[in-house]
C-alpha cells in the first residue's frame, strides 16, 4: 500500500529543505564546540573568582585553625593553606580543559561524549529544523490565504451604490 500523499510530500519538502541549508551535524557540531567554550569560560571565570578570594574563604572556612598549618615564613598558616587550595584548584582546572588540541581529549570533552551530548544536541537540532519548517509552511499558507483574499477582493463586482458616487 502507497503512504499518503501528505506524508510523501512532507518527506520531499524536509529533504529539499535540507539541501539549502547546512546540515544537521554541521550545526551540531558547531554546538557542541559552543557548548565546550561556554562550559570551558564558565570554569575560568569560577577559578578566578575562587582565586580572588581565597584568601578570605580559607579564615572563614577554617578560622584560628589556619594556624596548625603556619611555618617561619608563613606566621598563620593562611598563605600555606591558599597556596594548597589554589594548586589543587589548577589541577583540576587543567584536567578539565586541558586538551591537546582535540576537543574530545579533554577530561571535559570525554564526560560529554559520555552524556551522550552529541545525541542530544541532534535532537535539539532536529526540533529546531521541524519549528523552522513549520514556521515556514505556515508563513507560506498565510501568505496564499493573503493573496487569494486580495484576487478575490479584485475579482468581485462593485455594487452599483459604489460605483456612482
């Protein structure tokens, strides 16, 4: 048995849909890069901002206590302890952006790539192409409506009260 015609002709219309714009792995290719960026700027703006108060997180968070950790340089303990936390936070801050010029090597890249990121922004792709497409045949119906008013309008006879005043 033949699909319906409506279904054949939409699959016509998504496949020449398709062939004029970029396509869909292009697109999600180029979000998933956008998506790394983000998430990479996200973490550098975290580290400095944790960075530029380090300081003060280590005596709120560890108080009089700092100073089981002091040595001849340092008579709190204050600076041993940023300097603790600061290195670490580099580490993990470098594992996780760190990427050998390979966006899937990174320890960032390979916890997405576990996600499954790629299949969702597909999907996500896949949703904005069928809104696009829908958008467009409404756009295109509206716009046959508009034009048949207008011919029909054109087309019908004035009444005779319009025409002789």
């Amino acid at each position: 048995m033949d699909p319906p015609v409506e279904q054949t002709e939409a699959k016509k219309n998504q496949n020449e849909a398709s062939k004029d714009s970029p396509s869909a792995s292009e697109n999600t290719n180029s979000r998933y890069r956008l998506l790394l960026s983000v998430i990479e700027k996200s973490f550098t703006q975290s580290h400095q901002s944790i960075a530029n108060d380090a300081h003060g997180t280590i005596v709120d968070a560890y108080g009089d206590l700092t100073s089981l950790f002091a040595s001849e340089n340092d008579e709190k303990g204050i600076e041993t302890l940023t300097t603790l936390l600061m290195g670490t936070l580099e580490r993990i801050h470098d594992s996780f952006t760190s990427s050998n010029n390979s966006e899937s090597s990174s320890l960032l890249g390979k916890l997405l790539q576990e996600q499954n990121i790629l299949e969702l922004l597909q999907k996500v792709e896949t949703c904005i192409d069928d809104v696009d497409k829908t958008e467009q045949d409404w756009k295109k119906k509206e716009t046959g409506d508009s034009q048949s008013a207008k011919e029909a309008i054109d087309m019908a006879p004035l009444p005779a009260s319009f025409s002789n005043q």
